[in-house]
C-alpha cells in the first residue's frame, strides 16, 4: 500500500526580500553607501545585490539589517511554500 505525504519546504523569496531590504533601508534613512561602511565592505555591489533580489544577505548579515531596521529577521526575509509529496510504498510480507 502507498502513502501520500506532503509537505510544504519554505523557500526564500529573492526578490521580494531584496525589496523588502530596499523599503526597510530608505524607510530607516540609510544609503547604499552607509550599509557599506557598516559593514566593511570595499564595494557596494553586494548591497545592490541584495536589492535586487541577486542574492540573500549571510545570517551574520540578516542579524545586522535586523538591529539597523529595528525589525525581527522574519520582517526581512520574504518566504514562499513548495509543496513536496512524499511517496510511500509499504512491503507486504
């Protein structure tokens, strides 16, 4: 006998997190340029990156945004579900 299970994999949502950086920063009165100082970066592509839901921030990094913004890291990241079935077969002796 075969047994279904689902389940649903949270996955982040790029783009939208992006964005949500992007609103959270200009909301707060940072620039690009001060979240690069704060964090030491030579550049500000990688905080560009982010904005443009290129690639999500390290979790030393999603800690940092979260005290500058004054929000939980949950209001940062932006997630979606995938549903994934689990298929089953049972033996039958």
């Amino acid at each position: 006998m075969e047994t279904i299970k689902t389940f649903l994999r949270p996955v982040i949502d790029l783009k939208g997190t992006g964005a949500q950086i992007k609103r959270l920063r200009k909301l707060r009165g940072y620039s690009v340029h001060d979240l690069q100082v704060i964090f030491g970066f030579d550049y500000p592509q990688a905080i560009y990156a982010w904005e443009q839901g290129k690639n999500a921030p390290t979790i030393d990094n999603l800690l940092v945004l979260s005290y500058l913004f004054d929000v939980n890291i949950s209001e940062i990241v932006v997630s979606s579900n995938i549903e994934i079935k689990i298929y089953n077969a049972e033996k039958t002796a």
